[in-house]
C-alpha cells in the first residue's frame, strides 16, 4: 500500500532513513523477545505455533491495511503503555523505518468480536497510523495470562516511563492488593520506594508528561519531587505548563532539564527579591511609606486634600522636568514642612 506524508513529523535525518532501509534490526535486551524474534523470522506461510506461558498457541499472520488499522485493532486494556502519549516524536525510532520499507516485525494479539485486540505492538500499530502503513499481526487463540505475559515482554524491551507505571501501580494497588504497597513490592520484585515514587509521578496531570518529546525524560525520582511541588503550588505550575504548551504547540523544541528545573521552581520567590528587605516608615497620622529595594508604596488615609493635591504636584512636575529640578525642590520643601506641622 502507498504510504502518504506524516503530518507534523518529526525532523528525520537522512541517516536514519538509510539505516532503517538496510533492514538492520537492533538486537533486544530482553533474551526471551530476540528468540521470538528468531521463531516468528522462519516462518513459512502464514501460519506458526509458538510456545505460549507452557501451551503451544498457533498464530496466523495477519495484514491489516493502513486506512483501516484504527478502526479494526484496539490495545489490550492490561497494557501499560498509554496511549495518548505515543506521538511522531516518541515514535521516532519507529517511524524512520514505516516510511522506507514498513513494518519489520509482526505485533501479537488475539480476535475480539472481529477486533484484533494487541498485547504486544502498540507503538507499532501507532506507528502504522501515523504513515498510513499496512499493520501486520500474529493472531491467535491467548488467553488473558498469555496477552500479560506479550505486553511485558514488549515493555521490557521498550521500557514505559515511570508515568505509565505509577499508573499501573495504582490500578494494581486498588484491586489486587488492598493498597498494601509491601504486596505489590514483593509481587513486582521492586523496591517499595520505587513504587511509590511511580505512583506520586502518575499523579500529575497528563498535560506535564505531555510536554516531553518523550514521557521516558521524566524519571520517577524527578516526577515525585514535581508531585510534591504541583501539590502545594498547583496553579503557579499549571501555569508554566500553559506557557511550555504553547512554546511546544509553536514547534519550539523543549529541553528536558530546563522543563524540570522550572517546574520545579513554580511558586518559589525569585533569588533576588528573597534578598530585598521591606521596610515601612511612619510620617504621621495615615502617611507611610513601604519600601523594597528600589520601589517605594506610599499610603495616604484620612489626610487632608491639600496634602495630597501636593504630592500630586511634586509628582507631575518631576514627570514634566525628567527629574528633580528647583521648581520640585521647592514643592518638597513646602510638604516637607507641611508634614512636620501635623506631627
């Protein structure tokens, strides 16, 4: 099938396309995906049986074309990985490949009511969206361990961000685990920290993520510590995320270390201004003066109009000279004594 442009894609260097067109497929670190790899590569046919959590499963190779790949696959609901945040960006590893030769390796699922649902192949399928390229799948009869046993093998050779696992932590806590979080701990073979440094990072809204080229940048150490300022300075944060969205929505590429640091600062008072000492002097009743650094606030209460009609003057004349010239000298003078005969 004919492929078309992708829109708003990301900036793929020649390189890259030369090296997704040699077919060079690089290898797994997850052993048991590179001899899937390996079985699912010497396939004759279409059809193949493979070894599925101790039952052999015979798979039959599907194609489906790019026009309809939305519409007739779905994700397994037990996959992690969200969707919303596969993009062109955070699936530019993939589709440098999709536009020169398409697909390279089939994805895995099962047949829902004439859906193809995936447990393994999700940003493939993405990927398929994004060109508009023909979607391959090896479909067969897997029960519901068997598309577990397919996501985290998928996973764990594309790790999800600490986002997408907080939120699987979570949903594991309120129904498996009675929120014990020791049980899940010992369950996922993780350090009880780990989890909940996942679980306050899947606390912040989608539109934080949203802003890195890909969620994998935020790590869970960093998404804790942005939890913790986003719930003691919520609006000053969502606020910067306002501003980031819209640098991003221009084109402009973020940097992830720039993003955290600000973020981190919502709500925080600047160095310098922290520096500046406020003081306030009383010239009498209802006059004082506040002042910061270079910056002045005077009150005037419950004083006389000619008073203030004064100060107005001091004011308009210096606005008029540019600075302070005798004819200001003089009107300070005259409120200078008119101040210290209300004392």
């Amino acid at each position: 099938m004919k492929r078309g442009g992708v829109r708003n894609a990301p900036n793929i260097s020649q390189e890259r396309l030369n090296a997704a067109a040699s077919g060079a497929v690089q290898p797994s670190s997850a052993p048991i995906v590179n001899t899937l790899r390996e079985r699912v590569g010497a396939i004759v046919g279409n059809v193949i049986t493979l070894p599925i959590c101790g039952k052999n499963v015979k798979f039959t190779l599907k194609t489906i074309p790019g026009e309809r790949v939305e519409k007739a696959t779905m994700v397994w609901a037990g996959n992690e990985r969200l969707q919303e945040l596969l993009t062109e960006t955070s699936l530019d590893d993939l589709i440098p490949s999709f536009l020169s030769s398409g697909q390279q390796n089939p994805a895995f699922g099962r047949e829902i009511s004439g859906v193809v649902e995936v447990a393994d192949g999700s940003r493939r399928r993405k990927a398929a969206i994004i060109t508009g390229s023909d979607y391959r799948v090896l479909v067969g009869d897997l029960d519901d361990e068997q598309m577990s046993q397919f996501s985290l093998l998928g996973n764990e050779y594309r790790p999800t961000s600490a986002y997408e696992r907080g939120k699987r932590y979570t949903r594991l806590l309120e129904t498996k685990y009675d929120n014990n979080v020791s049980q899940l701990a010992d369950a996922e073979n993780i350090d009880r920290k780990v989890i909940m440094r996942c679980v306050n990072t899947a606390e912040l809204p989608i539109e934080v993520i949203s802003l890195f080229t890909n969620p994998t940048e935020l790590s869970a150490r960093a998404g804790e510590e942005l939890h913790k300022v986003h719930e003691s300075h919520k609006a000053e944060m969502m606020s910067l995320v306002e501003e980031f969205a819209a640098y991003k929505k221009a084109g402009e590429k973020l940097d992830t270390a720039l993003i955290i640091k600000t973020l981190k600062n919502a709500g925080k008072e600047p160095e310098n201004e922290r520096k500046k000492e406020v003081t306030v002097r009383n010239f009498g009743p209802g006059i004082t003066a506040r002042y910061k650094g270079d910056d002045v606030d005077l009150s005037f209460r419950g004083v006389a109009p000619d008073l203030i009609k004064r100060v107005e003057s001091i004011l308009e004349a210096m606005g008029k000279e540019g600075g302070i010239s005798s004819d200001v000298n003089q009107l300070l003078g005259t409120l200078e004594q008119k101040l210290t005969g209300k004392k």
